[in-house]
C-alpha cells in the first residue's frame, strides 16, 4: 500500500504522506462536558493546568486558533461559562455520589450536541491513534495521555527484580541496595567473580573464600583493574557505603543542606519554590528571579544573612587541562555517557571511572482525571508483567483500519474500505457520520451508515481462513464481514490536491456489565437472595446499552491533482 | 593450518579468503554463526555468537570479538582487544580474563565424552 502511494507520488516532493486513523479525545477539544466534569477534581490535583476553570479558558483559546475556523465554536464557549459555575455549586454543596450522578448525566446529554461540534474538523491536532488511547468505563469516554495522570505503583530493580520498599528508596538514593552494580565502561551488569589464590585460577561461582571483585562479561572490564575488591560476596553496596559517604562532595552537600535548610523554614516558602531560588542565587539572572517575583527580595535577603564558605576549595585543575591538550588516543577519555553516569566528579579520565550502582525502575499507574477511576494498574510484583486493571482503548473500542485504498485523484471517485474490529465479547452496533466542518470538504458517500459488528471469540482465532458469516442479521451494503470485524466501502471524492483527511463521527452502542456503583437503589440483603424477578433482577448479569461517540479524524494519503 | 583445543560451533564459517594459508592458533573458540575471513588468529581467542572478522585481518592473542561486532577489513588487532557493544568500540583489556582457562578447558573434557555418544564417527581402517 505504502508502495503503491509512493510511485504514484510525482517525485521530489520529499516524505510520502501516510493513511492513518486517529481519534480525538474530548480534552483537547473545550466544551461544557469537558469542564464540568472536571470541576471535582480541581481541589484534589496537584497539576493547575488543564484541571482549574480559570485555565480553562486561555487553554480554550489557544484550542480555537489552533483549529480551523468553527463558527459554532465560539457559540458553545458562552454557554460554558454559565454551566461551569452551576456544577461547581453543585458538587460543592453535595458531595453526594447521587447528585454527582445527576449533574454528570445531565452534562453527558448535553454532550451530544457539544460532542459533534467539538471535533468537526479534520485537524489532527489533539488526535491520537487507538493504541496511545485508553477508555474509562465509568466517564464512558476515551482518555488521552492529558487526560489520565499516572502515578508511581513500586519501585524494583531491573537486574535483581527486588521490590525495593518505598521507605528506603530515598535513602538508598534511587539505586539498588544489593550487588547490582554497572560496568562504568560498557553500561552493562557486572557478575561477582571470586579469586582463588591457592591454585592461581580464577574460577566462577560460589567458591572457597577467597577476595572477590566485579567483572563485565560485555567488554571484560575488572574491578581489579581500579583495585576494588571485597571480603564478601554479598552485601557489596553496603561495604561501599562507608567509601561512599566519605566523599567530599557528598559532605559538602549535607553541609549545604544543613547551612540553607533553616532559611527555608523561616521564610515558609512552598516546597516548589526552594529549586528555582537555588537556581535564582547561582545564576543571578533576572528571568528566574522573575518567575519567583514576589520572593525576589527574600532571595535578596537569604543571601545576606549569611555567607556560605564551602568546605572544599575548588581548585583550578591545571593538570587535568595538561592532561586533556597531550591526549592522543580516544580510549584515553571517558565518554559523554560514561562521564555523566557518574555525576560525583564527572571524571575525564578513564582510570577513575567507578562502578556506579544500579538505578531503580519504577511501575506507574494511570488514572482518569475526572472521575478518579484506575485505568491501568499494574501488579505488585516486580516479576509479574501482567496488569491488574487494564483498561485500554484498543480492548473496548473498535479498531478502525484502512483495509482497502485506491489512489486519490482529485474530483475522482476513490472507493475505500474501512474495517471495523470489536474487541468486546458482545456484538457492537457501529453507525457513521460524516463531518462536515473540514476543509478542504471532501465528498463522502458512506455507503453503510450502520451495521452491527460481531463479538470477538477466541476460538475463532485458530480457524484457519475467514469466516464470512451472516448470522441472520441483514444488514445489506456491508462490504465484507470475517470474524470480529465487519468491512466498509466508503466513497471518497477529494475536492482539492495535499492531503486527504475526513473527520468522521463514530457512534459506537455496546452491552456492558452495569457497574455496582451505578445502582441507585440501595442494595437490599433481600434482592441478592431473589434472583431472576421482574422487578429487581440479579446485579451482578445485568447488561445495559452503552454508547459512546467519539471523533475519527483519518488520513488517506495525497490525492493528486488532475492530470487537464 | 588449525591448531590444538579450538573449539568450533554450528554455523561457523572459516574461509580463506586471501593467497596464503590461514593459520589458526590453539585453544579459540568460534561460536555459533561466527564467521572468520581474516588471515590469522592467534591463541585463546572467543569470536562470540555472529561475530565476524573480516578479510585480511589479522588477530592476536586473547582477543573477544563480541556478539554481532566485526572487525575492519585489512587490520591488525592487538592482543587482548575487546570489541563490544553496539558500535564495535574497543578497548584493550587489562588484567587475566576471570575463568577463561579453566573454563575452555572443561569445555574440552565435557565435548570429548559427549560428542562420541551421539555422533558416531567412523575409525579409520
């Protein structure tokens, strides 16, 4: 396909422009949903800028400059602003889960109107494609990266895959407190080697006592060759401590932190502010004394309370520079990433290069912004890859994929086929609109407006050969039906040469399992024990209609101008 | 000409690519995938997993050509150069190679008493 679009491309017209298919996330286009259901988190979130209302609205600027001209835009931004005090109030005054519950369907009904307006374009900025996107079952809508904050799950590390406890990682610096340790040359894990005096061999393994030391298998760098050896093989980050320690920039900064640590705590600055007046006395400049602004003269006044005078002296380092001018060879210097592996002394040269221990890995978790629900958790466990909680886009939302394209000639007829995948393991009923806000506005005649596409099965996936089943449905102008996906044809008339992009609303009904959360009678001891009556029918198999629309906004590669 | 105790894994290619005779050292081990087009190769070599020493290069003693690193063609590598990683650095390597002798030597042993239960070679008669 790729093939097929570069030769057709007239040459020396630099990259060939790629088909994709995008969606578009409601954060990054503004509307009273938007805004609204965010409002409940601005109290909790640390983060101030897309959550707090006030933001909201240079953010909303910017978003329609962006985009090309929507009249209808500037329409649904007045109504905004009326509705996002009145929810505020609302949750404010009730932080009830019923009345957030009213507050939100009413915001989701009037969506459907803010919804098409919202991404009428085929502007692919603030788009993204499935696999970046996740899915929140409780909003019923797709998150972006924006929208979702991740937070940090464990800290472990990657060679001995331990667990470290959140309560040491500090102290131990952020690296491995066990024999992890890197080859300061090749960056690779180093092996414990054990040294057997008697016979002269070095042997690998457990062996008899005897000194032990590192080794890269990588480049066979020695530890012996800077002269670190231990006593034990076990525990060997703890014998470097007292070396470790003993550093004079390590004292110079304890003795630094102490020095400053009470100036802080007079002036009561916000724990944010200390790195930027650190950076504001070194640098002096005025930029960063502006950003501080209020604090500027406190900066002023810190600084002359007290004169700091540093334990070591710095001294001109006029033999490392003779050293540096007479190098002939490059194995003679450390390299850029070998220097700043070791950020103590940043060494040149390569003899002083020590072996660094391990950095430690961390697992995040993300989570929705507005409603606080968990999308991805990963598990505890440093060895276990899997997630608990994974609730992506790419398994509750159809997979849309150009499956057929045709080259694009301007004010030609090109016939596209779009194939729908559903990952759910219910059927899914798809409908399809066409937007017309782009521009260029390309003519588009969807041929099978709404179709239903099967479930996905597992069993299916080791039948060899697709199966073109009708199960009773008639759904006619469908174009190809194989498994879990059902097949498009769409006709595309480009109306101008560049790049073709429609935006294409997709309305996407499905069966869910209705969440506990959502009941809003009380759950009575009696209704468990009475199964199956008509009135209150068991929770836990109830299955309800879910519709989520969303904005596609997909690419088909250059239409070519008319050859008249 | 190939000398004592070098070891020779599956798809290794040895080819003489130039006029002479290639000479082979004693106690390299030439693992799987290697290929050997240079000229000479010393003692106690490891050309690792796809590694590939190019035509006209010579070797010498305890060197390590590492995984899928190769050689310039038409040089002469010292004793004990490494070349690792993903750009084929170098470096000379300092001190005895940690197991190295013991190990190739066990290697020996272990492939003498084992490669005549499976593959059954003629005796000479």
């Amino acid at each position: 396909m790729a093939t097929m679009l570069a030769l057709n491309a007239p040459p020396g017209q630099g990259p060939v422009i790629q088909p994709f298919v995008h969606y578009r996330c409601l954060c990054s286009s503004p509307g009273p949903s938007a805004t609204a259901s965010r409002t409940p988190s601005t109290t909790r979130t640390a983060t101030p800028t897309r959550t707090h209302p006030e933001a909201g609205t240079p953010t909303r600027d910017d978003d329609n400059r962006d985009m090309d001209i929507d009249q209808t835009m500037s329409e649904t931004a007045t109504p905004s602003a009326d509705v996002i005090p009145t929810s505020a109030a609302l949750t404010l005054a009730s932080a009830l889960h019923q009345h957030q519950q009213e507050q939100h369907d009413s915001a989701r009904s009037k969506t459907a109107a803010e919804v098409y307006a919202s991404g009428n374009n085929s502007d692919p900025h603030g788009s993204h494609s499935l696999s970046r996107l996740y899915f929140c079952d409780s909003c019923d809508e797709i998150r972006c990266p924006k929208c979702t904050q991740d937070e940090i799950v464990c800290y472990y590390c990657p060679n001995c895959l331990f667990d470290v406890p959140t309560a040491s990682v500090k102290s131990e610096k952020h690296k491995c407190s066990r024999n992890c340790f890197e080859c300061p040359i090749c960056q690779s894990t180093l092996a414990v080697v054990s040294e057997d005096p008697d016979t002269g061999v070095y042997t690998a393994g457990v062996a008899p006592p005897g000194k032990y030391h590192l080794a890269c298998n990588i480049c066979q760098w020695n530890s012996q060759e800077i002269g670190m050896t231990f006593e034990k093989p076990t525990g060997l980050a703890v014998q470097l401590q007292k070396t470790e320690d003993s550093l004079p920039d390590v004292k110079e900064f304890d003795r630094l932190k102490d020095h400053l640590e009470k100036y802080f705590r007079v002036h009561s600055l916000k724990p944010g502010l200390p790195s930027s007046l650190l950076t504001s006395i070194q640098s002096g400049t005025l930029q960063s004394l502006r950003y501080v602004s209020s604090s500027s003269h406190k900066a002023q006044q810190s600084d002359d309370i007290a004169h700091y005078t540093p334990a070591v002296q710095v001294m001109e380092d006029t033999e490392n520079l003779e050293k540096l001018m007479s190098i002939t060879s490059l194995s003679e210097t450390a390299t850029m990433k070998q220097r700043l592996k070791q950020l103590q002394n940043q060494t040149y040269s390569t003899q002083r290069l020590q072996p660094q221990r391990i950095h430690l890995r961390i697992k995040k978790s993300r989570r929705c912004r507005s409603c606080r629900h968990i999308l991805v958790k990963p598990e505890q466990k440093a060895q276990a890859i899997g997630f608990k909680i994974n609730l992506i886009a790419l398994s509750q939302l159809p997979n849309i994929t150009i499956a057929g394209l045709q080259p694009m000639i301007v004010q030609t007829v090109s016939r596209v086929i779009l194939r729908f995948t559903n990952p759910r393991h219910e059927e899914a009923h798809v409908s399809l609109r066409y937007g017309d806000g782009a521009i260029p506005n390309h003519g588009v005649v969807i041929h099978s407006p709404s179709f239903t596409v099967s479930p996905f099965n597992v069993v299916w996936e080791y039948e060899v050969g697709t199966m073109v089943t009708a199960p009773g449905a008639l759904q006619e102008d469908v174009y190809e039906r194989t498994a879990n996906s059902t097949s498009i044809a769409l006709d595309i008339t480009p109306a101008a040469a560049g790049e073709v992009k429609i935006p294409l609303l997709v309305t996407f009904t499905f069966k869910a399992h209705k969440l506990q959360s959502d009941t809003e009678s009380s759950v009575l001891p009696t209704q468990l024990v009475v199964s199956g009556s008509k009135d209150h029918p068991a929770p836990e198999i109830e299955l309800i209609d879910k519709t989520v629309a969303f904005w596609t906004v997909i690419g088909f590669g250059e239409a070519l101008p008319t050859f008249s | 000409m190939f000398g004592s105790g070098n070891i020779v894994e599956e798809n290794a290619v040895i080819i003489n690519r130039g006029p002479e005779a290639l000479i082979i050292g004693d106690n390299n081990v030439f693992e799987v995938g290697s290929v050997m087009e240079g000229m000479k190769i010393g003692n106690r070599n490891t050309l690792e997993v796809k590694a590939h020493v190019k035509a006209g290069t010579w070797l010498g003693d305890e060197c390590v050509i590492g995984t899928v690193c190769s050689t310039n063609e038409n040089e002469i590598l010292p004793d004990r150069t490494v070349i690792y990683g993903s750009r084929d650095d170098r470096r000379i390597f300092t001190g005895s190679r940690a197991n190295q002798a013991a190990v190739h030597t066990r290697h020996l042993e272990y492939l003498m008493q084992i490669l005549p239960k499976f593959n059954h070679a003629r005796t000479s008669s």
